[in-house]
C-alpha cells in the first residue's frame, strides 16, 4: 500500500476520534488539528494526500481556511483536495461549496462507504 495521509480538521475531539476510525482504513498517517490556523502549519510541514475539514471552528473556521490555502499557498499545496463536513444543509450554510473552493462536501453524520465513494471520485 502507497503511503496516504489525510488531515482532519474538526474543533471537536469525538467528531476528529469517529473520523480518524473511519478513515484509517485507507489513511496511512492522520495528522489531526482542532482550527484552521493549526491545520496550514501541518500542510506545510507534512506531506499531505486529503484535507476533511469542519466548517464551523473557532480561530479559523473551514471557509476561511479553504480560501487561506487556495489563494496564498503556493502549488502544490493550494490545489490539495479538501472534504468539506459540516452538519449544515448546505444549501443553507453556503450556494456553492466549489466557490469557497472545497473539492467535495460531505454531511454528518458520515460513513466510510460514504468517505470511501468521495476519495475514488477524486481519483486519489
């Protein structure tokens, strides 16, 4: 198996814990970070695969985060996908996920056959 590491991104500890065991069965190394400000630290200084990021988070929520590593890192960082997860009816949160630049969305609760379909549509 290639090495494939994801970042969660969840300022809520059981959300990143239910996450993280989902995940691990394609992750090879999760890094986790509880805010945005955190989470552009371990981009840069880990190399890695997939993003899933909260959307609601103190310091620096996922909007500001995503629009963060869009428009001021520079490739190939700024093209990593990320996995928007929020509880939110998206369509009530925001009009276009794709305009705040996330890759996919996807709305807890989640499931691995869930997470497993958004990671194979996105050819990682």
């Amino acid at each position: 198996m290639n090495p494939f590491s994801c970042l969660i991104i969840d300022d809520i500890f059981m959300n990143r814990i239910l996450l993280k065991e989902i995940v691990k069965g394609f992750c090879t190394q999760i890094y986790e970070a509880d805010n945005g400000k955190t989470a552009i630290e371990l981009l840069q200084t880990h190399k890695i695969n997939i993003v899933f990021m909260d959307i609601e988070m103190p310091i620096m929520n996922g909007l500001e985060t995503t629009k963060y590593i869009r428009r001021r890192l520079s490739s190939p960082l700024c093209n990593i996908p990320i996995i928007a997860i929020t509880a939110y009816n998206p369509e009530d949160f925001f009009d276009d996920y794709k305009d705040a630049g996330f890759n996919h969305l996807l709305t807890k609760p989640y499931s691995f056959s869930k997470i497993q379909t958004i990671v194979k549509a996105l050819s990682l």
